[in-house]
C-alpha cells in the first residue's frame, strides 16, 4: 500500500502507521489525544495559501490540542 511504501521510505515504523475510518478533523483529534502528540502536520493544497485552508486544516489550526503545522504543498 501507499502508506507502507512511504513507511519504508522515511524508515516509520508500521506500529505508528494508522488507518482511520470517520470524520478527518475528528480521527486526528481523537489519534492526537490518545498518542498524547506535540505537533500535528497537515499539507495544504490550496493556491492561495492559508486564509482558503480547508476544512480539516482550519479545524486543526483552531481547535487541535496541540500545536499545528501546515506546509504548502
């Protein structure tokens, strides 16, 4: 799969690789809170830049409960 390969690339181990079914805003709050993270990292695709942040990033930047990144893809 897609995730593995990138596992294999930058050396994750498949123990913190994860799979999430549901709401994308909810599964990351849900997997940041239960593997207490520091730094949640979103790409964001938008031309515009920040201020058109999709739905998921926008949630994250204002309700995540731990930092948030977001690079320009």
């Amino acid at each position: 799969t897609v995730l593995s390969l990138i596992g294999e690339t930058y050396h994750i181990p498949t123990s913190q690789q994860f799979v999430e079914i549901g709401s994308t805003k909810d599964q990351i709050f849900k997997k940041v809170t239960e593997l207490e993270c520091q730094l949640i990292i979103l790409g964001n695709h938008s031309p515009h830049g920040l201020p058109f942040a999709g739905s998921t990033a926008h949630a994250a930047l204002h309700h995540a409960p731990c930092d948030v990144m977001i690079l320009k893809i």
